[in-house]
C-alpha cells in the first residue's frame, strides 16, 4: 500500500522507550508531520520505504529507533466525482 495526501497513519517509535503518535495525516504536499523530525515526504512511498525514511529522519536524535507505521484511515484513496451524477463529491 502507498501512502497518499488524506492518508491517516499511526505512527510506533520503538527505542529505549516505546512510544505511539495516533493520527498523524499525510498532508496536501505529501508530509507527514513527524514529532522530534519535522515534515518527511512520504507519498508514493510503500509502507517499508516511509518507515525507512522516518527512521532516517530519526536518527539525529536516537541512532537506534526503529518505526512502523500502520495505516489507519486510507483517505488518501479517494476519486472526486462531478457533473451530472445524483451525489457529487469525493467517494473512497
């Protein structure tokens, strides 16, 4: 699965500390806002390759973290329908 603007992911930073960030969203330009890291791109990207950019993002502050991300809403799956249909909008 590749990683799309609307995506929602969970993000588990596993270190000397074990600790879940909830709700992290792939933004309009592709980022995941990551905390400690700041902004990594990550669409297009399958999940090892985020994980492996996040992890690269990472080590300036722990050298041994270790990343896994587990997609929790998929909205970046999403196709905008218009024109003369009964409901317009964006469908999954």
């Amino acid at each position: 699965m590749q990683l799309y603007p609307g995506d929602v992911v969970t993000l588990l930073l596993i270190a000397a500390d074990t600790v879940e960030y909830e709700g992290l969203v792939v933004d309009e330009r592709g980022m995941l806002h990551v905390p400690l890291a700041g902004d990594v791109p990550v669409t297009g990207l399958d999940l090892g390759a985020a994980e492996r950019r996040v992890e690269e993002s990472m080590r300036q502050f722990d050298r041994t973290s270790r990343v896994s991300l587990v997609v929790t809403e998929p909205e970046g799956r999403q196709a905008s329908v218009i024109g003369a249909v009964t409901e317009p909008g964006r469908i999954p």
